[in-house]
C-alpha cells in the first residue's frame, strides 16, 4: 500500500510517498501535490543524528528510494 505524505526536517517540508515494505518503510520524493499526513516519526528519526540524517536526506533529496 502506498499514500502520500510528508516530513518536516530542519523546519523544511518535503513532500513525498510512502510504501510499506516487510520491515519498515520506503520514502521517495514528490515534487507536487497535497502535503498528505504528516510522518513525525520519520521526521524525527531524519532529524536526530547529523552524519546519518545527512546522507538520508541527501538520498531523498536526489530522488532516490531511503528504506526506514
């Protein structure tokens, strides 16, 4: 199952899909449409430590799928 959604790192918005996967999640950027629900679980765990975070994000960012 999929649905849009969206996660607030850093104070800045990012819009993307969400898929269940077996064990967690997969995330992939959108770049239109309705915020959809907030994901503040994610949003923190992308938050939390710089090094990590940082290279998710960037993966994000670039367009590719993050596995959470």
């Amino acid at each position: 199952m999929q649905d849009t959604a969206h996660v607030i790192v850093r104070g800045e918005t990012i819009k993307v899909l969400r898929r269940s996967a077996k064990y967690g999640i997969k995330l992939r950027l959108r770049k239109s449409g309705q915020l959809g629900t907030f994901l503040s679980d994610e949003s923190i765990y992308l938050g939390l430590d710089e090094e990590l975070s940082k290279t998710r994000l960037n993966e994000l960012l670039e367009g590719k799928v993050i596995y959470l």
